[in-house]
C-alpha cells in the first residue's frame, strides 16, 4: 500500500497502528436468484453444494450481530475518518445480509434448508449476546472479518473456486468478497481505538474459529441429512480435493490464517486493492 492511503497513528497506549483511507462504499446490488435452479448448485457436487449453502445461511445473523458489535462503539469514535468507514461497514454488511437472505429462501425452495440454520445461528447469537461484553462481542466480530477477508482473498485469487457456481452466485460472492476486502480493517481499528488489549483478541479468535470450523462442518452435514442425501465417493472425493488439496482452500488460508497472531498485525499488512480495482475493471454494471 503506498503512503497515500495510509496512516500511522497510536492510539492509547502508545502502540503505533496502521490504516487504510479506502473509501468503504455500499452497493445496492441485484442478482437473478431465480436462476438457480439445479439442488446441487455446485457441480452437481451435494458436499461443495451443501458447504456454500451452510455458509450463505451464516451471513444473515452473523453479519447483523457483526454489525450490532461495531455500531456499539460508534459514539465512542471521533476520527472522522473512521467513523465514515463505520458507516461504511455498516451500510456493506446490511446489503450483505439482505442478498443472501434472498438467496437462502431460493436455496429452501430446492430442499437445502438454509433459513431453518439462519434461525439456528440466531438463537446461538442472542445467548451469546448475554454471556459476553462489548468487548468479547467486537473481539469476535474481528476474528470473524479477519476470516471473512482471507476466505474473500483466496476467491478472488482462484477464480476456479466459484466458477463451478451458476453466475448468479458467482456475482454474488465476488461482490461480497470485494466488499470484505474493502472493509476489512474497520472492526479491527474500532477494537484497537477502543479496546486494545491483543491478548483477549487473540484469545477469543481462537475459540471463534474452532466454532467457525465445526459449525461450518455440522451446517454441511444437516443440510444433507435434511435432504436426505447422500454423498457419492466421487463427490467426497472432489469435496476433499477442495478443502485439502494442494490448492485446497484449507492448505492456502493456513499461512494468512496463522499473520492474525503477529504482534504487528494489521488487516492492511497485505495490500490486496488491486483484487477490488480488477472487479471494478471487469463488471462495471456491478461496480
Ligand atoms: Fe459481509
Ligand atoms: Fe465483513
């Protein structure tokens, strides 16, 4: 990232933090749902269909309850620039929730039962909401993000990934990625304007992603008991060669995954702009 839209400041206690001056734009998108059309959206593989599926059906409560974290801490920012990107991330993940919410309901009428999980995760999210502070609740928020944005990195880095996907949903998620990048660093500023304390965060984003991973995994696995399906060797094998193969997504997001521990993080550490210019560049209608 060059000088320009970057800043060094410190915040409280005195630790120099990096960010981005990016503006966060929301976009009022629409997709032509309708055209999923095939059960097995994803190369007519039950596994790949039911793990993006599962994963569509987290964003609408998890996004809300990423943006009821942040908006939190609103009153307590005064940097303008930050409270702009607040509003940003807001407005971004509101649109979010709102797309796949849609997309879900499409996703029920083939019998892949998307808004019975968004209900699940909702009720997860409002017990979770009594546990825990403000500041566990926004430490999770940036965990989730940090995820969000690596996971959106690797679409966008490996087209071959979503391209099996009918072109509704690849919009879908190439929007949705770009977005992710663009906002990636708010949650993470907003914690350490606020916050600050390293060590919780990166307590609580271990937890969160064990929780990510095996309620990533028990999603997948009730959509198909739902529907009654089950998976061939072949589809179990191309499922596998997805999450653990040498470009798997599982052996690409180690690496960026593990940089979240490093006492210098910063989300802007990797400069990955040019994968929003290149979207920007390739559908103008969508940008
Ligand atoms: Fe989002
Ligand atoms: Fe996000």
């Amino acid at each position: 990232m060059n000088q320009a839209n970057k800043t060094i400041e410190t915040n409280g206690n005195d630790e120099s933090i990096v960010r981005s001056d990016a503006a966060i734009k929301p976009r009022k998108m629409h997709f032509d749902f309708d055209s999923v059309q095939d059960a097995y959206w994803y190369d007519g593989n039950a596994i790949l269909t039911a793990y993006f599926t599962a994963l569509s059906a987290t964003f609408p409560p998890g996004e809300q309850e990423f943006i009821d974290s942040v908006r939190h801490y609103r009153d307590q920012i005064t940097d303008p620039t930050l409270k702009e990107q607040v509003r940003g991330f807001i407005g971004q993940e509101a649109h979010h929730r709102h797309q796949h919410h849609q997309v879900n309901e499409v996703f029920d009428a083939l019998g892949l039962s998307a808004t019975r999980l968004e209900a699940h995760l909702s009720r997860h999210i409002a017990i979770q909401r009594k546990r825990h502070s403000p500041k566990t609740l926004l430490a999770a928020t940036v965990g989730m993000e940090h995820i969000t944005a690596i996971l959106a990195d690797h679409v966008l880095n490996h087209p071959d990934v979503i391209a099996p996907m009918p072109k509704a949903m690849q919009d879908l998620f190439r929007w949705h990625a770009v977005e992710e990048i663009e906002h990636k660093a708010v949650a993470f500023d907003v914690y350490h304007r606020c916050e600050g304390d390293r060590i919780h965060l990166n307590r609580v984003m271990k937890f969160q992603t064990l929780e990510f991973i095996i309620r990533s995994a028990c999603y997948t696995l009730a959509i198909l008991y739902w529907k009654r399906k089950m998976p061939s060797l072949n589809e179990i094998s191309a499922a596998f060669r997805f999450f653990w193969g040498k470009q798997g997504l599982m052996r690409n997001l180690a690496a960026p995954y593990r940089s979240f521990f490093k006492k210098d993080f910063h989300p802007w550490n990797k400069d990955n702009r040019d994968l929003i210019a290149n979207w920007k560049e390739n559908t103008p209608s969508l940008a």
